[in-house]
C-alpha cells in the first residue's frame, strides 16, 4: 500500500472555489494536492515520473483539458489524467475517454466519488512506475557481457560480485544450491567472464547420462576399446580443451568414475578408454550440487578426496524465497524474453498479480518463475491474465490436457491477442492471422470471444 501524504495531486480548475473545495477533500484524505488555476502553470510544474494523478475542469480559458490531456500524454502516457466535465455533457466525456483519460467526474461529484477516483489512479501510476524502473533494470542488465544474473537484492548482488571475482582467478568451483536456482546460468556467467569466455563450454549433467557409457561419454575411447567402438571418440573432457567442463548434479557420478575424475583434477590429463597414451588438458571445471557433498561424504555416498579437492572455491545460490525482492523483475525478464520468441505481448502485472507472486513458496525457485512467465504469455489470456489461477493448479490441469486441446487454448490466445492489438477491428484481425472472415466468426462463436470487448481496450 503507498503512504498518500507523500503523493501529490495536481488539481487544475480556472474556479477558485473547485480548486479549493476539491484540494481540502484530498488534503483530508491524506494527500498532497497542488492547485493551479491554469493549464499552463500546471504543466510547468510537472516533473519527470511524476508520481501522482491529474485532476483538471474541462473548460477553462486558453488550454482547455482535452488540450492538456493531449500535451501530458504526449510527455507521458501513463499519467492518469482525470478530467471533470459540466452536467450531462456526455459527449465531451465520450471524447475525453477515447483520447486516453482515466476517468471522468461529472459536476456536481461527491468527494468520496473523487478521492476513490484518485486512489484508483495512483495504484495505477505505481504500476507503471514500477514496470518502467523494472524495463530500464532489464535493459542496462542486457546490456552485461555474457549470461545475465537478473536482480536487486542484495543477495544477488553479493552472488554477482563473487561470479565476477571467481571468474577472474583460475581455479576450480563447486556451485551448491537447490533445484531450480540457476547453476546453469552461473557455470555460464563464470565462463563467459573469464579469460576462456571464448572457448569451449561444456556441460554434462552426471544424473542424465546412463552409467554403461558415462565414462565413454567423459574420457573418449580408441578404436576397439569395447563392442560396438568402430572408431575413435573424443570425450567431453578433450573436447572441451582450453575451456570449461560444467559437471551438474556430481552427486549423481558414479564412485568407481569418481576416482576418475580426481585424477583428473589432480594431474590435467586423461587416457581414453582402450588407449595407453595421457592426453594433457587446459580445463577448468565447474561441478554443482543440490545436496550436501560433505554430509554425503560422510555416509559413503561421495568420496571424501573428491569432494575436499572440490571444495576449493564453493559457490551458494540463493534460493527464490530468500531474494523475493527480485521475483517482479525476473518475471518481467522472462515474460519479455517469452514475448520476443512468441511475437506475443501480455499485459503488465497488476497489482494481484504481484501479490499473487509474493506470497508463493517457489519449491522450483527460478526455474518455476520462468515457466510461469511463459505460460502467462503463450496462454494467459485463456485465463484472463489471472496469476493466481496459474499458480493454483490451472497451469497444471492445462499442461495435462490432451494435445488438441492445448493447441485450441493456444489458438485462441493468439486471436485475443490479436484482437488487443487491433481494437477488435475484424478486417486488421484477419489480414494479421491470414484468415478468411468467415474463419475468424467460426472461430469468434467456438471460443466466446466478442469484438466489441476489445474495441475499448489499449493496444497491450
């Protein structure tokens, strides 16, 4: 919830009783009302990002506040303006709307009508605030060389300071965090910053590879080393020369292998199965974990040498719950990314919707988020764009649909999305789609979906 005393309302009426009588009701409800008598003066004290809502007459002298309107949004279109009009002007009121107001009072109005017009208002200017501070984010992020570490908190930031230090010093890593948490994304980050970032990355998840060809699949083999090997193989391990080996799940390597791969650690070489011969190796390795090796260590499961040489430089990732801070701005970047690659568009987050995001759990940390932010774009309008039912199990229920079925709910948000897009307009919605007419009503009738509904609403 904002602190109204701290957000200004800029009142503009040519009437000095209006300005009065409409600054002392929201002075009473704890905001900060700024009068002016003129839309000139008005528009001189308006500021950049200007946190609160404009309340301006339509008639007055010289700049009227259609003409106002028109020159506000032209500086920012996501100011609300709210403008009044005279009794049963609703033709005035009609044009107002469609060139971009938030609403409109008409005289005479209660004050209670006023302040919850205003109170409308500025939740809505503070999503747009926000989603702006969060593009400008995404945007200088962008920017960054190499895999982006999206994020504000200061748990993040320390992870990004430790990825840029770490991938400047030659040395071997260990990234342990829960599922879901991006260890990816950091074995890519520390290589691509690092004098290698040109070279070879390659990553191998242990826990994926069947244990009968793992060690094939590491070291390479020779010509006849076993049944079935016709000629010689390069391993992951020689390939990967003068670059970088990510190991995901190491936990998951078998032990006979894992005295294997200290060797390796240890001496830089290896010998690929049927041959005699070491083959020198310029490599760093980055191995990740989701459990502890030390505890596993103890039990048996993970050999301790393995894991001491390991635990030179070992790196911890957050998990989502503890960096919540970041969850709107990942959403967005993910959203963003999902919407290029789709050529779809969603709408910003709401304020349930950003609630909605806050208070779950996030058992599958970022990897979760980003597949929710996916769904929002490729299927949310299926579901009115309504997070909290993507979060319930709606997404579930969807995803266990039978193919047919998600191919119609992906059919019929691309046509609500085009029909956002183009105001409802038919012809335009047609000639997008490449669809006869006819078609188009078809499928207009088997999805509910109306025309008009689309007519009033901001391109998203």
């Amino acid at each position: 919830m904002h602190d109204p005393a701290a957000i200004p309302v800029i009142v503009v009426d040519d009437e000095p009783h209006l300005r009065i009588s409409a600054g002392q009701t929201l002075e009473l409800a704890g905001y900060q009302p700024e009068p002016f008598a003129n839309a000139a003066s008005a528009l001189q004290a308006l500021t950049a990002d200007f946190p609160g809502v404009i309340v301006s007459d339509i008639r007055m002298p010289g700049m009227d506040g259609m003409a106002l309107l028109r020159e506000v949004h032209a500086r920012d279109a996501d100011l609300p303006v709210i403008l009044i009009t005279g009794h049963g002007d609703i033709s005035t009121a009609v044009e107002a709307m469609r060139e971009g107001a938030w609403d409109f009072l008409e005289k005479p109005f209660a004050g209670e009508r006023l302040v919850e017009m205003v109170r409308r208002g500025i939740d809505k200017r503070r999503l747009s605030l926000e989603n702006r501070q969060l593009k400008a984010e995404l945007e200088a992020q962008q920017a960054a060389p190499g895999p982006r570490l999206v994020g504000r908190t200061p748990a993040l930031q320390r992870l990004a300071s430790m990825v840029q230090r770490i991938s400047q010093v030659e040395a071997d890593v260990l990234l342990f965090g829960e599922t879901g948490t991006g260890k990816d994304l950091v074995a890519r980050a520390i290589h691509e910053r690092s004098p290698r970032g040109g070279s070879p990355f390659v990553a191998i998840n242990c826990g994926a590879v069947p244990e009968s060809i793992i060690e094939s699949e590491l070291f390479g083999h020779e010509k006849g080393a076993f049944t079935g090997a016709v000629e010689r193989r390069i391993g992951k391990f020689e390939h990967a020369n003068g670059g970088t080996v990510f190991l995901d799940e190491i936990e998951s390597m078998p032990l006979a292998l894992q005295v294997k791969l200290l060797r390796v650690l240890q001496e830089r070489c290896i010998e690929r199965l049927g041959a005699n011969e070491s083959v020198p190796l310029d490599i760093r390795i980055i191995a990740a974990t989701k459990i502890d090796l030390k505890l596993a260590a103890e039990t048996g499961e993970f050999r301790e040498d393995l894991y001491y040489r390991l635990n030179v430089v070992t790196l911890p990732l957050p998990p989502l719950r503890e960096r919540r801070e970041d969850i709107p701005l990942l959403f967005q970047h993910f959203a963003v990314v999902a919407a290029n690659r789709s050529g779809l568009e969603a709408p910003p987050l709401d304020t349930s919707g950003v609630s909605a995001l806050m208070a779950h759990d996030w058992p599958g940390n970022v990897r979760e988020l980003r597949n929710l932010a996916e769904r929002y774009v490729l299927l949310g309008s299926a579901f009115n764009y309504r997070l909290d039912m993507l979060l319930e199990g709606v997404e579930t229920d969807s995803a266990e649909l039978p193919l047919p079925q998600q191919v119609e709910l992906f059919e019929k948000s691309l046509i609500s999305q085009s029909l956002a897009s183009h105001r409802g307009r038919i012809t335009e919605v047609c000639e997008h789609l490449g669809l006869p007419r006819k078609t188009l009503y078809d499928k207009l009738k088997k999805y509910s979906l109306k025309p008009e509904d689309y007519r009033h609403k901001a391109a998203p």
